[in-house]
C-alpha cells in the first residue's frame, strides 16, 4: 500500500517550502529591534526580550522535537503555524514589557515547534519515495524558501517602514496565515514511532544515540559553528552602522545575504558536494565565512558590505550537509528529536556567546569583536576533520 501511493507524498516537499516561504516573509525583520526599541525606549528592554526568547526556546526545544516525533509531524507545523499568528498579535499590540514578553515566549514556543521537524518530514517522505538521496538538494531548497521570503520581505518592509514602523507587523499577517493553511494539506508520511507516549524517555533515547552513532564531534562543532556565526550575524546592523554605511542600503545588504546564500546552498548541494565530498564542502565553507568577516572588518564602504555577502555565502554551504549527516545516521523515530537536540545545543552556545561578544564590542569595538570571533572558529575546524562520514 505504502509503496503503490508513495508518490503522493510529492506534493509534501512543495508543502514544506511554501509553509517556511511565508514563514520567512517577516516584513517587520529589518526593522524588528527598532520597533522593539520605540515602544520599550531602551536597548536594555529589547535585550531582555531578545534573552525571554533564547531561554525560551532552550527550555521547548528538545520536548517539543520528542512531542512531533511522538504525535506526528503534521499536527505539529499545524500547531506551529497556529502559534505564530497568535505571537504576532502580541506584537501588534506592543506597548508594554509585559505584551513582548508574552509575544517572545510565544515566538519561541512557535519555532521550536517547526525546528527539526520540517526537515524530519521532508526526510521520511523522500524515503518513502526511496529518494533520500536527494535529501541534500531538498533542505538546501527548503531554507533557501524561508531565505527567499526573509529577502522579499525585507526589502517590503522597509518600503513600509517608512510610513509607519507598525505596518510591516500587521502585513506579516498575510503570509503567515497562508503558512497555516497550507500545512493542513500535508500528508503525515508513516514511520517507526515509539510504542509509547512518554516524552521525556524519547528524549533520553535520542541523546544516548549521539554517542552510539558517533555524532558528538559533529554536534560539538555545530554548537560552535552556530555561536559564533549567528551572533555574529545578528550585530551585522551595528556593524554597518560602525562602518558608516547608509541606513538606507541595509535591507538591500540583508536581502542579499539572504538570496545569495540560498543560491550558494543550492548549486552546491546540487552540483559540488558530490563532485568534491562533504567533509571538503564543509572545510571550504567554516573557513571560507570567517575569512570574509575579517575581510570585511578591514575594509570599507562597498568592499566591506560585499564581504559580508560573501561570508553568509560560505556560511550557507554547511547546513544542507550538516543536516544529511544528522539525518543518516538517526531513525526516523528518533529524527525529529534529534535535529531539536542540535538546535538546542545552538541555541545554548549562542546564548552563552552573545554576552561574550558583547562585552568585547564594549571593550574594543564591533570590528575587533567580529575579528576574534572569526579566529575562534579554528576550534570548530579542528573538530570537523574529526568527523567520520559514512
């Protein structure tokens, strides 16, 4: 039965990129921290909010990955699209530390619900189709849809910015609703699921298989590769802003952060992984990113807005070969687990890093911040040539 409807499960993948499409199609993003900022007049206050997230998600991340492995993936990007909306109400709302808090809370609660299991439901349909082969091309795809939407949204929101700072949060209504409904038309791909509902067992299952499966080299220096690259990234405003690019071009510079970097996972996880191998792949791309952030820091103007570009280039290599290594050497009934133990190992490290690099900003500056960051990558390149690919 399962092999004569396989093809059925198709229309899944197509699914899947449009619900992270508008889930990506955020108009508010570039402007986020500003809007956060006129309704709470400090820098402090955002902080906090920005902190109420992180911890958030560390504390859902992992119970929620055992929660779709366990009840399914479907109802789960269903309940994750229904949770967004209704943090983008709290939004909307603003106005008080008390309204964002709610809204953070509901933001991480909404992400840690779609966090691996997306790309676990992508996996299990391609196998199904006995297309896992391709899983590569298909979540290279897939985060180039969210990156897409990012783009396009990024560069509408800053048209709508500039008449109100609220507008781009209640346009954001449009596509996260039609991120919900498409999710209804997901078709739950079967897999080997536990014989049990009990959360927290699967949770200790799935951690105990990062060791069995030799993936703890690989989740250690994922834990660091996102650290300091995310953190990184999420200062890239203050860092234009230091090297006195105009306001003006940095929804541009992000919506080509975001549409080359999804062009660079997608060629590729297409064309070049196979030709030159994974591991050298990865090397080219953790190498590659921090060399251009230190170019950047030591240049100017256009140069240093195009080394930025060119550093989340690199930077978008790794994440479809990183999740096929997760992907392979985890079962199905564990995966969607599995992938929240990465993105809660992540999140902990940028947690940990954040505060770090923001003490080094005050101590130096932004520039030379991004520079030691950049030169702490070396340890996670240490770690992934030891890392087996089977």
């Amino acid at each position: 039965m399962i092999n004569s409807n396989k093809s059925k499960y198709s229309r899944n993948i197509w699914i899947v990129y449009l619900f992270n499409f508008f889930q990506g199609m955020m108009f508010f993003l570039p402007i986020y921290a500003l809007y956060l900022q006129h309704d709470l007049f400090t820098a402090l206050n955002v902080a906090i909010i920005l902190a109420v997230r992180t911890f958030c998600g560390v504390l859902f991340e992992i119970p929620l990955g055992a929660f779709a492995d366990l009840f399914g993936r479907r109802k789960t990007l269903i309940l994750s699209g229904l949770v967004s909306i209704i943090a983008l109400i709290f939004l909307s709302i603003g106005g008080s530390m008390f309204i964002f808090i709610l809204y953070a809370i509901l933001l991480a609660l909404s992400r840690s619900l779609l966090n691996g299991t997306d790309t676990a439901l992508l996996f299990d349909s391609l196998k199904i189709m006995r297309k896992e082969t391709n899983f590569q091309k298909i979540v290279s795809i897939n985060n180039g849809a969210w990156q897409t939407g990012a783009a396009i949204g990024s560069i509408v929101g800053g048209v709508l910015a500039a008449v109100s700072l609220r507008l781009p949060v209640f346009y954001t209504f449009i596509p996260f609703t039609l991120a919900f409904i498409v999710a209804f038309f997901i078709i739950e791909p079967p897999y080997k699921k536990e014989n049990h509902r009990n959360v927290f067992l699967h949770m200790s299952n799935t951690a105990k298989l990062l060791i069995r499966n030799g993936l703890l080299t690989l989740f250690f220096a994922t834990i660091l590769l996102f650290a300091f690259s995310e953190v990184s990234f999420n200062f890239n405003s203050i860092f234009l802003d230091f090297k006195h690019i105009p306001l003006i071009y940095f929804g541009v510079v992000f919506a080509l952060c975001f549409g080359l970097g999804f062009l660079s996972s997608f060629v590729s996880s297409h064309y070049l992984n196979k030709r030159f191998g994974d591991k050298n792949m990865l090397l080219v791309s953790i190498i590659g990113s921090p060399l251009m952030t230190i170019l950047a820091t030591l240049s100017s103007g256009v140069y240093c807005a195009g080394f930025i570009i060119l550093s989340s280039i690199f930077f978008n290599i790794r994440l479809p070969i990183i999740m096929d290594l997760y992907n392979k050497n985890t079962p199905s009934k564990n995966r969607a687990t599995m992938l929240s133990c990465v993105s809660f190992g992540s999140t902990i490290g940028m947690a940990l890093y954040a505060p770090i690099f923001g003490y080094m900003v005050d101590l130096y500056n932004i520039g030379t911040a991004m520079q030691l960051t950049a030169t702490f990558t070396i340890v996670a390149i240490v770690l992934v040539l030891f890392v087996k690919e089977k």
